[in-house]
C-alpha cells in the first residue's frame, strides 16, 4: 500500500491516505473520503518519502481536485463563514451563555452542526428554532470540551510545532499532575498547561518510561547504602541514570543503581 499524508484543507488536521497507484507530491490538492463526507486535503509528504503497510485508520484518496472541486470548497467556506455569523448574531440575541466555535455540514447539506463550549448546560431550544428557520436545515448544537476546541481551531504549543490535538492525535488520552511530578517538571500551571488549559498531552508520552526507569532508584529524602557509606537521596536524574547522594560526611556524589548497597 501506497500512503501519503494529506491536511485537511483550512483544517490542522493530517490523515494518513492510501495513494493507489498515484504518484503524488508534495503540496498536491487531492479529495479524500472521511466520516464527514469527500473533503478536500493538500498531501504534506510525497508517496516515496511515505512508509508502505496496512493499516486500520488509513483514509482513500479518491482523486486529484478539480477546479470543480476547488470551487465547491470555496463555496462551502463562505457558506461556513455566513452560518457562524448568524448563530453568533441569534446567540447575542437570545444572551446565551455559550461560545461558538466551528459549523460543519453534511455531505448533502440536509443537516448543519454547531460546535461550542459552555461552562455548564444551554437551553438552546429558540437557538435550534430561529437557525432552522433561516438556514432552512436541520440543526443540531453540539457542546464540546476545552481541549475538543483546541483540536478544532489549532494552534502553536510551547514546544513551537502545532498541538498535538490539532496535527496527529486521534483520541484524548489520561493525563495526570503525577505524571509531571514523576518527570521532575516545575507544577506551575502556566509551564504544564497547554492552549486549552488543561495539562499538556505530552506529559503522557514518556510516563511509562520513567515508571520503568525509577524502579531502580531509591525516591528523594530516602537514606541509602552506597559504595562511598550511607547518605541521604537529594535528586534523582531519570535520563542519565543517575543519583545525587549526600553522604553523612556532607559531601554530594552522583551514583548509578549499581552501585547501591543492600
């Protein structure tokens, strides 16, 4: 199998494709077929430079854009753009406590979804009414979370690449202030938050290692046994394997696990 990857088209969002027997390149408009109906994408790596195998959540490319298509995607954004203005016009109105933020349609336009957020439930019932009325759709709000949002309207992380939510992360995963404790990080929320303001994603990537790694390391404040006599554990570095040990003497020396004493 021939894969690429392709970026949704205004969208952070990248899925690995099946390329067929297409070359394309790099910076190609394709159209691809997701759950949300043919959209199109612009391919960000080449087929040569894309890894070969199968896989389960590899989307189909099903041809290069058109200008028809082309033209149609134009269409859909202004259509995209005048929905989310008049939503937020009824919202002011009605003075719901909600923030919009994105509007999708079906693939048919029988159907058209608002996302937003809200600190707690909306009776959005004369919203539905009002938009159905002018839209001349169905209308369906969908209230969604502070990291959902992040994925949606995208954006830079601390570490100065996109966020993960918005370039590769399918699903959200557990992420606890244990985790940033267990890597030695500062707990200032402002250095483990992410834009959401919630912990960041990251922090869940190299857990289980550093689970692994410590299990050989006494924790900070234990007494211990070296090669150099007893001392008191002051900090552990994970990455080099290594313990900072003050002896009963006061002097500090960096040891490994092998040279701990029963």
């Amino acid at each position: 199998m021939k894969l690429v990857n392709v970026q949704l088209n205004k969208r952070f969002v990248v899925y690995k494709c099946d390329a067929g027997e297409e070359d394309y390149k790099t910076g190609d408009l394709v159209v691809l077929k997701t759950k949300e109906g043919d959209q199109i994408g612009r391919v960000v790596s080449n087929a040569a430079g894309a890894s070969s195998g199968s896989s389960k959540k590899v989307r189909t490319i099903l041809r290069s854009a058109n200008n028809e298509d082309q033209k149609k995607e134009a269409e859909k954004e202004k259509k995209a753009i005048e929905a989310l203005r008049i939503c937020k016009q009824k919202i002011a109105q009605l003075h719901l406590p909600m923030k919009l933020v994105d509007v999708s349609f079906s693939p048919k336009g029988e159907k058209t979804t608002f996302f937003f957020v809200a600190g707690s439930r909306v009776n959005f019932r004369e919203l539905v009414k009002k938009l159905a009325a002018e839209l001349y759709t169905r209308i369906e709000m969908r209230q969604i979370g502070a990291r959902n949002e992040a994925q949606i309207i995208g954006g830079v992380g601390c570490c100065g690449r996109p966020t993960c939510c918005s370039s590769f992360l399918s699903k959200f995963g557990p992420v606890s202030i244990r985790m940033a404790k267990e890597q030695g990080l500062s707990l200032e929320p402002t250095k483990i938050s992410g834009l959401c303001g919630r912990l960041l994603c990251c922090l869940a990537y190299e857990a289980d290692m550093y689970e692994d790694l410590k299990k050989n390391f006494a924790k900070c404040g234990s007494l211990v046994n070296t090669t150099y006599g007893k001392g008191k554990v002051v900090k552990v570095n994970v990455i080099a394997q290594k313990m900072l040990v003050e002896l009963k003497d006061g002097q500090m020396v960096n040891i490994s696990s092998d040279q701990l004493k029963n």
